[in-house]
C-alpha cells in the first residue's frame, strides 16, 4: 500500500479569531459559556461540559458529539493533555497494525503519530461536521484519539465501546492505574511488558513465534521516545491544529517538571490534588516525587 494515501492532511496555522467562522448556534452556545483567557495571547478557553475547550476545539468537540457514531470494534485513545499521548499512539498503531507492513516501511518513518492516529476535535472534525471516516482510515479496525472527558463522549462510544473495554481482565486497578499515570514511570521503565498487556487488550496478543522473533523488541525500539524524536517526520511542519510537529517531543523524562515549577506551586497543586480526591480512596503525595531530568 501506498504510504501516500494513509494521511490526507491540512497543513496550515488555525486562525486565531475562530470565533469569527461558528454558525449562529455555536454563537448562541458560546455566550452561555464561562471564559477564560488562555496563556497563549489571543486564545479563549470555554468552560463546556464541566471542561476547558480552546476556541478552536469548541466548535469540532460538537460536531464529534452529534455527527460520530462508533463501531464495537474502534480503538479509542482517550487520554488528558500532556501525558503520553503522541507516544501512546505510536505504541497503539504499531501493535495493532503490525501485520500490515514490514518494520523498514513502517508509516512511522513517514508520517508522525498524531498524523497515524487522528484526534477527534483537533483534525477530524475541524473543518468538517460530517467527514468522512473510512476514506481517513486505511487500516482496520479504526483507530482515533480524544483529549475529549469520558462524560462528554457521544454516547454511542460509551454505549457499545466502552463496556467492551471494561470486560477486560488485563486492566489494572483504579489505584494501580492512578498511579502509573501520575508518576508516568511504570511503562516507561518495562515497555516491553506493557506492550504486551496493551496487545493482549487491543484483542492482538502477541504469538510465541512473535516473541521468539523479536517484534515486541523491534515495535519498542521503532516507538522509543529518543527514536520518534530523531526521525526528521517530527522536526518539521506543523499539526492541522497550528502546533509544530517537533512540540509535542520535549524530554520525556519521568519527574522533569520539578525543575519549572517551585516549592509553592508544588504545595499549592498538592493541596489541589488532595482536595480532588478525598473520599475516594486514594492519596498521592506530590512533593515526594522526584525528578531524574
């Protein structure tokens, strides 16, 4: 197959006065709303649903919510900004996938990860309230991402997707899970384990033959962050949504953000955090993680 036809991409820088382009609903819609300005000079944040949606996000998150209807068998990469993300995609492609295509052509090598895997509100539903997704989807089953709070998902992914999902015996426990996501060590430290268990719930182990031939060895390596950085794919160009490709690669480094941010915005988010969750069971202590930057 053509790598040519996986991605039909916009390239261009998102106009800051997105405002400008919303139909009279959306218009109506946006009054109601909460605003903030944002950090980036020019750019609104609206209180939607309980969340913060950008400007130019508001308008594709309700297209998604109205116009997206799922298939049992999607892959839905739902995740919160800045955690993993690009890379999570680029393990998720290339485990579900890596049947499709020899490891020296791999899309990776051409396309970036958010390019592969496409978000909702930031690509797919930008410019287009009904686009059209099996001709965005070469590969099957269909693969997309959200940065988009479970609650405001279309109820079509939380009806017929979701409870597949959590049939799993392969996840971990909410306290588990809460806690690799905060410390972001877990995988980053045993890849190649958790790769397996990402395969084994993507419904795609991985065989024994597999294992013997090194594919769980060859799909870490080709997906390691310091790889996904190097390629040239992902220092140059921009993401539909404005952003530089190379933005979204920083350090990857567990504990880095110990080193931007002081003794009392540390306390002030551990008071926010310790807040957030009480009665629920869990506790983390914020301050006592350490940076390895």
């Amino acid at each position: 197959m053509d790598t040519a036809e996986i991605c039909k991409l916009r390239i261009g820088s998102p106009s800051q006065n997105v405002e400008n382009t919303w139909d009279d609903e959306l218009q109506q819609l946006a009054q109601t709303l909460p605003k903030e300005e944002a950090w980036i000079s020019g750019v609104k944040f609206y209180l939607y649903q309980g969340f913060w949606c950008t400007a130019l996000a508001l308008k594709p998150v309700v297209s998604f919510q109205k116009h997206f209807r799922a298939f049992d068998s999607d892959v839905i990469i739902a995740t919160f900004p800045k955690c993993g993300t690009t890379w999570l995609k680029a393990l998720t492609f290339s485990t579900l996938y890596r049947n499709q295509f020899a490891m020296d052509q791999h899309p990776l090598l051409t396309f970036t990860p958010h390019q592969l895997v496409r978000f909702f509100e930031y690509d797919v539903y930008l410019d287009n309230p009904c686009p059209d997704l099996e001709s965005m989807c070469v590969y099957k089953p269909r693969v997309f991402s959200t940065h988009v709070p479970y609650a405001s998902l279309p109820s079509s992914v939380k009806d017929s997707h979701y409870k597949l999902r959590d049939e799993s015996k392969e996840l971990l426990s909410l306290d588990e899970a809460f806690d690799k996501f905060c410390n972001g060590v877990y995988i980053k430290e045993d890849t190649g384990s958790q790769l397996k268990r990402l395969a084994m719930f993507l419904g795609v182990p991985f065989t024994e033959d597999e294992e013997m031939q090194g594919v769980v060895e060859e799909i870490t390596n080709i997906c390691s962050f310091e790889s996904l950085k190097d390629l040239e794919v992902n220092k140059k160009g921009l993401h539909v949504s404005g952003i530089s490709h190379k933005d979204f690669f920083r350090k990857g480094k567990v504990g880095d953000w110990s080193n931007y941010l002081t003794p009392s915005m540390v306390e002030r988010m551990e008071k926010l955090a310790q807040e957030k969750l009480e009665d629920s069971g869990l506790t983390f202590n914020l301050s006592s993680k350490t940076s390895n930057a």
